[in-house]
C-alpha cells in the first residue's frame, strides 16, 4: 500500500520531492498567514474580558499545537528511520528539529507576552508554559545530540532515539505538570483555556494553524535539502545539482 | 473592521506594546529562520562548486606538470 | 549455563566498581555538599528547610546520579568488552538489565543509606523520611534504567557529560514532580499511596521497555 514512498528513501527522489513541494508550500504559507493575521488583528471581535490583548491567540496557540506536532513528526520519522533503515528519514527528522523549537519559542514568548498584561507577570508557571519550555529543552537536547556525533549516520540513529524516548515522555510530562500545577496553584486562573470560543473568533485562528504548518513545511524542504547535499557532497548527482545551479546564476 | 481609525487599531485597546511585541517577534523569528536555512542552503552549494573548481584547478596544474 | 555468563558479567562489574572506590565515592560526596548548600544559601531555619527538603534531596539525587552514570557503559566500550556482548549470542537487552542492576547496586544503594542522615540535615519528620525511602526506592532505579538508554547513546562521544544532563532532565521531571509530592503529601499526614503507584507505573513501563531502547544504543554506539 505504501510502495508509492519507496522512491523517497533515496535522497535524491527526495530532493526533488522537496523542490516540487516547496512552492507550494511557501504560497500557501503566505497566503493563509496573510488572510489569518489581517482577519484575526483587524476583522475579529474583541473578547469581553481580555479586550484586544487576546488577539495574541491568533499566534499562541498555533505554534503551542504545532510545536508539539512537529516533535510527534520527527518521532514518527525516527520510527521510519529505525525500522526501514531509510536515512532520509533521519535526514527530515533532523531538518524538522530546529523549525519545531523556533515553534516553541514562540509559544512561550507570545505566551509571556499574554500573561503579562493578564495577569501582570511576564512568567507563570502553569501547566501549558512550564510543558512548553520542557519540550523546549526536549528539542535542544534532540539537536544537541545529533551536533554531538560526527558521523552523521550514527548521529541520526541516536538522535531519532531520543526523539522516541521524548515523544513517549511527553504526555507524562504534560499530565504530571498538569496536576502538579492543580497542587500549586495560587489565586491565578488559567485562561488560556477558552471555554467557548465565538467563530468570527475560530476562523482566523484554524486559518493561521494551516498557515504556520504550511510554513513549517516550508521552512522543512529547505532544511532537508540543505542536509542532503551535505550528507551526499560526492555524489555525482549533488555536484551536477550544483554545477548547474552555479551556471544558472552566472548566466 | 473593529477598529474605527488606524490609531485606534495600532493601539490596540491599550494593549499595543504586548500584541506588537508579539506580532513582532513572531514575525522576525520565522524571516529569521527562513533566512538562514536559505542562506545555508546557498553557502552549502557555493562549497560543493568551490571544491570542484579548486579539483579542476589541481587537475589541470597536475596534467600540464606531466606533460 | 547461561545463568552462569549473566553471573559473570554481574560479578565483574562488582569487581571493578569496588576497585574503583573512589570514583564510588565522588557522587555521594557531591550529593552531601549540594544539601550543605541549601541551608547555607537560603536559611537554616527548620521550617524552610523542612517546606524544600523533599525537593533539595531529589533535585541532589538526579544531578549526582547523572554524574555517576557516565560509569555505567564507559569502561566497558573502551576496553572492548562491550564488542563482545554485542557480538555475543546473549541478548543484548538481558546483558543490559544486568548492567544496569549492578549499576543500581553500587551507585544508588549508597544514596538509600545515606538519606537518612540527609533527611536530619534538612529536618524531615520520620513520616517524611519513611515517604522519602520510598520514593527512592521506586524513583531510584527508574533513574537508572531511563538513564542507561541516554548513557548507551553518548558513551562513545568525547564530551558526553553536560549533554547527558541535557537529554536527561526534562525526561526526569516527572518523577520529580511525583516524589516530591509524595513526600508533602506524608508531612501533611495524607495518604501518598498515589504518587507512589504512578512511580511505580512508571517503573514497570521502564523495565518493560528500556532494555531494548538500551541495547539498540549500545549498537548505535558501537556501530
């Protein structure tokens, strides 16, 4: 049923995957940021209680979702990795890890500059925060590792190791922060949990989900690339890819 | 439009430091990070041609030494 | 038969931890001088210390054990010997559990012995201190298994140290999280046979699963 993936273990069948997708991904990246942002800074109602502070949701909680999604995604393509022995997998898993924690900055600043006027501290620790920076220091220590080796191929393996020990953490490190948090809590409420959300308010928000994962996957075919020539600087297809880029950009 | 002027939506009831920031910072961390996977990507095939040129140097300088 | 190549592998690592006493000694050394540190730096009051012993002795007790850890695979990879389990017809995952019981034995029995007079520096009640054996009890080999897998995948890099913490500690947070509340939960006189099952969840998990996430590092490692 999957034959039709085959191909993309081979790193150059990926490459040029990445060059097809790529367009693709950085017009539909624009596109629907554009849309979401304009939509969700200018067009959405105020909430009744955070007044237009609230629009920082509009980027919050898209980089919070995705910033776990794509540490499940680089999960999922060490799992590839280990048991079909593909590196490209490990490849992508690697182009992926920066992205993901640029993702989680996010979240936690934008979740720093919510609270600040919500609540008048610039740090909380409560429960979706202190998982956030926690899987902040999951993904450092993801890139740091793979950093670590210099043979790259034993670098992705242990990489993708730790990804899979961190992606089966992660919800005991969600839930056991959680409670904690419940333990700990003082007179604040977290309100970053909506009860219900109007959808002149949701629309802006799903659209900027699609944009930032479309960005994300943008971002990814470049990074992916950028790792696949530097794994396969002497391959006789690499040095055409770039003899030819280098003529294009002289002539 | 929820705002009835542009100053009024660059104030943003009040709140313009916090949104802005965000907004901002936001939007130069990913210029930030599409910037320099880019340029990576360029530099990465800048060596690639670098080391072709200086085999083809060494190649010719190799051929007319044996000649 | 095989009982006895398990065996040997076991005593020989008991032999050359007790040959190597003072490298024992270093991590029981730093987890003392860590606790000195917090009456010294934030009040010796016993209320305060009491209110942050729990969580002073098991922050103590994760940073000495990341020390202690690098131990565990190291000597093994540089001299050879752990060629020779992997290329060996023993399944690697048993050959790990081993290892990392005799690690357990030598590295964090030591720290269970100690806690007491850990528990007087920081003026835990007896019914903390009976929460707090226990907790170390299931938390300590969870240290150890979780730990080995981190261990098995940097024992081959040269500056494996700082980065293991740096891969260990979020994963760590959890138990902290739990142990820390059982031991409240007992200086409030409330039951903490919660937190402890979910530590013991946890154990399970990790003893149903590290081994082979072990000894695929160990392969990583020895490529």
């Amino acid at each position: 049923m999957w034959k039709w993936l085959h191909p993309y273990a081979k790193t150059e069948k990926a490459y040029r995957l990445c060059i097809t997708l790529q367009p693709w991904f950085w017009i539909g990246a624009i596109v629907c940021l554009f849309i979401g942002t304009i939509w969700g800074l200018a067009f959405a109602p105020q909430d009744y209680q955070q007044g237009d502070s609230f629009r920082i949701i509009y980027i919050h909680v898209p980089s919070a979702i995705l910033s776990m999604g794509t540490y499940v995604a680089m999960a999922v393509a060490a799992l590839v990795g280990m048991v079909w022995q593909w590196r490209t997998a490990y490849m992508t898993m690697i182009a992926m890890a920066p992205v993901g924690a640029v993702m989680t900055f996010i979240a936690l600043f934008t979740g720093a500059a919510w609270g600040k006027p919500m609540w008048g501290a610039w740090w909380v620790w409560d429960a979706r925060l202190t998982s956030e920076l926690i899987l902040l220091f999951l993904y450092i220590g993801v890139i740091a590792l793979y950093g670590a080796f210099e043979d790259k191929q034993q670098g992705g393996k242990a990489a993708g190791v730790m990804a899979l020990v961190g992606v089966v953490n992660i919800p005991i490190i969600h839930y056991s922060v959680e409670w904690w948090n419940t333990l700990h809590q003082g007179a604040t409420i977290s309100k970053f949990d909506n009860p219900s959300i109007a959808p002149e308010m949701l629309w802006p928000l799903l659209i900027n989900l699609l944009g930032f994962a479309l960005f994300i996957g943008a971002v990814t075919t470049v990074r992916l690339r950028s790792e696949i020539i530097r794994r396969e600087l002497h391959r006789p297809w690499v040095q055409a890819l770039a003899s030819s880029y280098y003529e294009n950009k002289r002539t | 439009m929820q705002f009835d002027s542009f100053s009024s939506f660059l104030s943003m009831g009040g709140y313009a430091f916090y949104v802005w920031l965000s907004f901002g910072v936001t939007g130069g961390a990913m210029l930030l990070l599409a910037l320099q996977s880019y340029l990576q990507h360029k530099s990465l095939l800048n060596t690639v041609v670098v080391e072709q040129e200086r085999r083809a140097r060494v190649k010719k300088a190799r051929d007319n030494a044996s000649m | 038969m095989v009982v006895a190549l398990y065996k040997g592998i076991f005593k020989r690592d008991m032999s050359i931890a007790f040959q190597q006493k003072a490298e024992l000694m270093q991590p029981l050394m730093f987890l003392l001088m860590v606790v000195t540190l917090f009456p010294l730096g934030v009040s010796p009051s016993p209320d305060t210390l009491q209110r942050i012993g729990p969580g002073v002795i098991w922050i103590a007790a994760i940073l000495s054990s990341l020390m202690a850890m690098e131990r565990m695979f190291r000597d093994d990879f540089q001299d050879g010997a752990m060629e020779q389990y992997v290329l060996s017809g023993l399944p690697l995952p048993a050959v790990s559990i081993v290892k990392v019981a005799g690690h357990w034995l030598v590295s964090f029995v030591p720290l269970l012995l100690l806690s007491p007079l850990l528990a007087v520096f920081l003026h835990l009640t007896i019914d903390m201190y009976i929460a707090l054996m226990l907790t170390l009890l299931l938390g300590t080999p969870l240290l150890s298994l979780i730990g080995a897998i981190a261990v098995g995948l940097t024992v081959g890099l040269q500056k494996g140290g700082l980065l293991l913490a740096l891969l260990l500690i979020p994963v760590f947070i959890p138990l902290l999280i739990f142990a820390t509340s059982a031991v409240d939960s007992a200086a409030l006189q409330l039951p903490y046979y919660p937190q402890l099952a979910i530590i013991a969840a946890m154990l399970l998990l990790a003893v149903a699963s590290a081994p082979f996430a072990i000894a695929y590092s160990l392969k990583v490692s020895q490529n």
